[in-house]
C-alpha cells in the first residue's frame, strides 16, 4: 500500500547537505520524515506521519499522505515544488 506511487511527486531539499529529492510513494515520504528531515517535531511532521501510517493500514487514500506530506515540507521550509 504504501509503495503505491502518487500521482505527482513532490520535491524537497533535505539531506546532509541538503539535495534536491523526488519523493514519489507514501513509503519514501515517511522515511525522508524520519531519517532526513531538518526538524523533529512541529504539528505537520507529526500529523504527516501518522497519515502516512493510516494509509500503509488501508485506512487512508495514498493522495492524503501526499497532502500531509507537501503541508510538513512547508513547515520544515524545504518544499522545492509540489
């Protein structure tokens, strides 16, 4: 479920040093939140995270941790293009 890729990808600058990355399933999202994120914790992140886990239980659409994730990519400031 969670490899199921989105209709658009999202790009953002994360990383050490930070490069320009395509994010393009639900399952990328959740482990560039985890392992390459720039903050730790802020309301989208977590609210992001836990989309992306309702969407691997089939409980949510694929589109909606896209969302989630595009919101916690501007919260973080590293949204490139969505």
């Amino acid at each position: 479920m969670m490899n199921n890729p989105w209709a658009k990808p999202v790009v953002v600058l994360i990383g050490e040093p930070p490069v320009e990355t395509t994010v393009e399933t639900t399952q990328a999202a959740a482990w560039a939140m985890i392992e390459d994120w720039p903050v730790e914790d802020g309301p989208l992140i977590d609210r992001a995270l836990i989309v992306c886990a309702e969407v691997d239980g089939g409980k949510r659409k694929p589109e909606d941790a896209r969302a989630a994730f595009v919101a916690a990519a501007e919260e973080a400031g590293v949204l490139v293009s969505a």
